[in-house]
C-alpha cells in the first residue's frame, strides 16, 4: 500500500499504532506506520481487479 499522505509505502499497517475508532478486530481500515493517517482497507474484488488488469 501506498499512504496518500505521506507516501510512505509498506506491506501491511501495524494494527498495533491504530488508536482510532476504538474496535478490536475487523476494522475495514489501515493507519500508515509513517504518519498515522487511516486508510480504507481495498476490497478482495478490486484487488483482483487490479491484478488481472496489470498482466
């Protein structure tokens, strides 16, 4: 992934920096290790999507 607002880019976000919105498991978002800023996970479709697109 790829953070809008810093641009920092990384694999998976730590869970662990997360201190939003206060729920424990399935949240549909990701914080950016770098900055913080919460992102909407990508939906398993549109990964698929994105995939088929770029052979």
């Amino acid at each position: 992934m790829k953070c809008p607002l810093c641009g920092n880019e990384f694999e998976k976000a730590d869970e662990m920096k997360c201190t939003g919105c206060g729920k424990l498991n399935n949240c549909n978002k990701q914080c950016c290790p770098n900055c913080g800023y919460e992102l909407v996970k990508e939906a398993k479709i549109i990964q698929s999507i994105r995939k088929f697109f770029k052979c």
